[in-house]
C-alpha cells in the first residue's frame, strides 16, 4: 500500500473529518433570505472560511455584519442536527498518537467542540480555531501556528483539507496538502482520497519521527504520495 509520513498531521474540520454540510447549508440559506443574496454565491465564498470573513464579504454594513456574525455563530453552536464524522476519521483519530496531529479550523473554538463531539471525534491537543488567528485561510497563519505548537517544521506536517482556501493555506504553509472529499481542482498538486475508509496507522520505524500511515491508492494521484 502507498504510505503517506509526516512529522504531523493537521486537520481541516468541516468537510474534513466532520460533515456538517446540510447544517451549514442551511444556516447560510436562512442568511440568505435575509437579506437577498444568492446561495450559491455565498456558499462558494464561505466554504473553508470564518464566519465572519464571509458576512463581511457580503454586508458593507460594520454594524449589521457584526451582528449577524454573533447571530450566526450562536446557532451553529446550539444545533448539531446532522453532524456526523467523514467515514473513517474516528478509528483514524483514535489511532494516532497524540503529539502527531492537530486540527487548524475556520470555525470559532466553541463550535469546533462542538462539532467534533457531535461527530463522536477526539479533540486534538493543539486546535486552532478562528478566535486564534487574525487571517484567516487561504492565509498560511493558522497552519504555521499548529505546526510550531506541535514543534513541527512546516515542510515536515501534512496538510488535510477539502476546500480550495484550506488547499491554498496548506500549500502555503507547507506546501504537502492531501484533500479529503470531491474537491478536484487541485488534482494536479494534491493526492485526493474520497474520506479516511482504508487508512492505517502504521508501526512506528526506529529512527524517524513522526507518523506514517498506509493508504488505500488515492482517487487523483497528484504529486507523489509524501513518503
């Protein structure tokens, strides 16, 4: 089997290892309605960035976008209808030990616990949220900030992503990205996988830090599988 190392792994959440797309479509539908926008449009726009990234992008009001942004935020913190794991991440998660992986979120740090719970996912030692960053993906911070908590140099981590500005802050940070899910506009860059069914944790090898899984043949080849 293929076999994908890196010193750690760091995780996307929503779309990644816990799908939450019926809910989230449908609290941006609601947006929306409110105030005459186009779905598609917007869920184009928010898909791998905060909340408040995408109402700013659509409201030119500060005020009202603010407000809207806190209205948002705390009814995906109370509603976990739906929310389940991507097939495979909990015996994925479970399996890895724990200094090897973090999971960097455009979510805030409340509805990332969220989340996760609802999806029956162990919460990581290092989580950074979309509290902790002040740009948000496609900039590179919150990966380069999981990767120097974890004490990882950034060409050692992995990034694990489904959206095109998670790929692009992967890419960025550093630079091995693998998407989970359909995204296939990264094919030629980026191994695809459909979700985590067939993935391995490996025995530890003597000598080389970090984690090693093995793979099932990815959907998209892309670059190499990082060894």
């Amino acid at each position: 089997m293929p076999q994908l190392h890196a010193t750690a792994l760091l995780f996307d959440m929503d779309g990644t290892l816990v799908d939450s797309t019926a809910l989230v479509e449908s609290t941006w539908a609601g947006f929306c309605v409110r105030h005459r926008l186009d779905l598609a449009e917007v869920l184009a726009f928010a898909h791998g960035r905060p909340t408040r990234e995408t109402v700013g992008h659509f409201l030119a009001d500060p005020g009202l976008a603010a407000a809207e942004t806190r209205r948002l935020v705390a009814h995906e913190e109370s509603e976990t209808t739906g929310i389940t794991e991507v097939p495979g991440a909990r015996a994925l998660l479970t399996a890895l030990p724990p200094h090897t992986w973090g999971v960097v979120t455009s979510a805030g740090r409340r509805l990332a616990q969220v989340r996760m719970a609802a999806a029956g996912l162990p919460l990581p030692g290092i989580l950074v949220s979309a509290d902790e960053v002040s740009r948000g993906k496609p900039d590179p911070e919150g990966y380069l900030n999981a990767a120097a908590q974890l004490g990882c140099p950034p060409q050692d981590a992995v990034v694990v992503e489904d959206s095109g500005a998670g790929v692009r802050a992967g890419l960025a940070a550093c630079g091995r990205t693998v998407v989970i899910g359909g995204l296939d506009t990264y094919d030629d860059v980026a191994p695809r996988w459909t979700d985590f069914r067939g993935f391995r944790v490996a025995p530890p090898q003597a000598g080389r830090p970090g984690v090693t899984l093995e793979v099932p043949e990815p959907v998209a080849v892309g670059q190499a599988v990082p060894g």
